[in-house]
C-alpha cells in the first residue's frame, strides 16, 4: 500500500476512494443488485493504463492503440468489478489507473494495485452500497 500511488508500482493506493459504478460479466454472474449503475463486461471492453493517453484512466472500446487492460479475461476476477474513484477527477498522468474492487484469485494472490475479495463478500458488498458510499483503504499498524 502507498500514499502515492504512481502507474506500475504494484501498490494499491492509500485513501477514501468513492464507489462509482459496477460492471460485471453477464455470461458468468447474474446482474448484481446495488445501489450503483451497473453495466455488463463486453468482449471489447478495456481500460486505458497509458499516462500520455488523453483517456488515461478511463473505459475503452478494443482494440485500443494505446496501452490498456482487457477488463474481458479467461480467469473469474473480472467476473464482478466495483470501479473505484481513485485519480478519476480528473485523471492526473502516472497517479495509477484501473484501480477496482473485484473478485479475489483462488490463492489470494497479490493484485496490481486493487482490492480484492472472495465472490461471495464482493456480492454482499456490491448489494450494501449506492452511490455516496465510499471505501477506506488504511496502512496495517
């Protein structure tokens, strides 16, 4: 964990971030009921992780020229994502991108900078909270 977070460094970032929308895969999970607006994952959909891109930080449509994410994967922790409103307002090149709360792997694996938890916690979650919640990210002590 880091207080400042900078693209690539692997740290999830520090802070009050708000939740601000859910996507999930609609051929894997039922559509999530929240208090959020919810879109379904498509086979084209990304998310722009290049800092000297104008939609840095934001969704995209694939193919994509500049460097970006696949938020379409072969494993599940796509399956149900809470996108996070870390460095969104507006995006500030090299902050860190594609920060989300999603599904844990089966190891509990490090993530590249997200939060990450069991599905059935991440339903629970995403059923609790509307628009105005929030997500504190604190150091250990």
């Amino acid at each position: 964990m880091r207080r400042e977070k900078r693209e690539g460094d692997g740290a999830t970032p520090i802070g009050a971030f708000p939740f601000r929308r859910v996507l999930y895969r609609a051929d894997r999970i039922a559509k999530p009921v929240t208090g959020l607006s919810v879109d379904p994952i498509g086979e084209h959909d990304g998310w722009c992780d290049d800092p000297r891109d104008q939609r840095y930080n934001t969704q995209v449509r694939l193919p994509y020229p500049a460097s970006h994410e696949r938020l379409w994967r072969n494993d599940n922790i796509y399956d149900l994502i809470v996108v996070l409103g870390h460095n969104d307002a507006p995006p500030v090149p090299y902050a860190g991108s594609a920060i989300f709360l999603h599904i844990a792997r089966d190891d509990f694996s490090p993530t590249e900078g997200c939060v990450a938890v069991r599905v059935g916690d991440l339903l629970r979650i995403v059923a609790q909270i509307g628009s105005g919640d929030r997500i504190v990210v604190e150091a250990a002590l």
